[in-house]
C-alpha cells in the first residue's frame, strides 16, 4: 500500500520522511484518511488469531477470579483464549469482562456487608 500511495503522490519510495515536505506530508495524511479500499479476498487460514494469557486453569470458570489471588479477576485478551479474531474473540471479551465484572461487584457487595456487621457487633 505504501508504493501505491507514493506513486500516487508522485513522492519516491526511497526518500525519507524529513525529506517530504510538510504540505506533501498533509496531503498525504488526507490521502490515506479519505481512502477507499476494497476487501478483494481471503482464503480460509489468513484469518488472524489471539493466543497467549492466563491460563484458564488458574481462573475460576464461573467468576473469572484468580485461584492463585483471591480478589484478582480476568477476562478477554487476559485468558488465555485461542480463537479466531472477530466475532469469536469479541464475544469471548464481552462474556467473560460481563461474568468478571459482575463478580468481582457481587465479591465487593459481600465484603462491604460483612465489615457492616462486624463493625455493628463491635460497637455493642
């Protein structure tokens, strides 16, 4: 894409930034924001994938709280999830941030009701 956008700007591929004048510079910026590109294909395997994170089996499946640190949640690019990118790792990212989130708010809930009643024994 870069060769066609400096042949399109009549700028030589081999010259530096610093080279290209601030105006060439502009309107080679609005080239780029006002381009209109086409998906000409794919083939099944160029799709890209996300990989790498927490293992799940450190992770409680229900909450997405950490079994190593009580109070530690994960969710989405976090996990380590394997999946193709689109729909899937999107739909992986907004479940387990909803299940994480939840939890994490019902753990923080129960916490604050315990001191609540602690501190109401105490000052009897």
């Amino acid at each position: 894409m870069a060769a066609a956008i400096c042949e399109r700007m009549e700028v030589p591929e081999e010259r530096l930034n610093h080279e290209i004048s601030r105006k060439i510079r502009n309107q080679t910026v609005e080239e780029l924001k006002n381009a209109q590109l086409s998906v000409i294909g794919r083939a099944a395997g160029e799709e890209f994938v996300t990989a790498g994170g927490v293992e799940t089996q450190e992770v409680d499946s229900k909450t997405g709280e950490s079994k190593c640190c009580k109070g530690l949640y994960f969710a989405g690019e976090l996990l380590n999830v394997d999946g193709f990118t689109g729909g899937y790792n999107l739909q992986c990212a907004w479940a387990t941030g909803y299940r994480a989130g939840a939890s994490a708010a019902e753990a923080s809930k129960r916490e604050e009701e315990t001191e609540g009643s602690s501190e109401s024994r105490a000052a009897d």
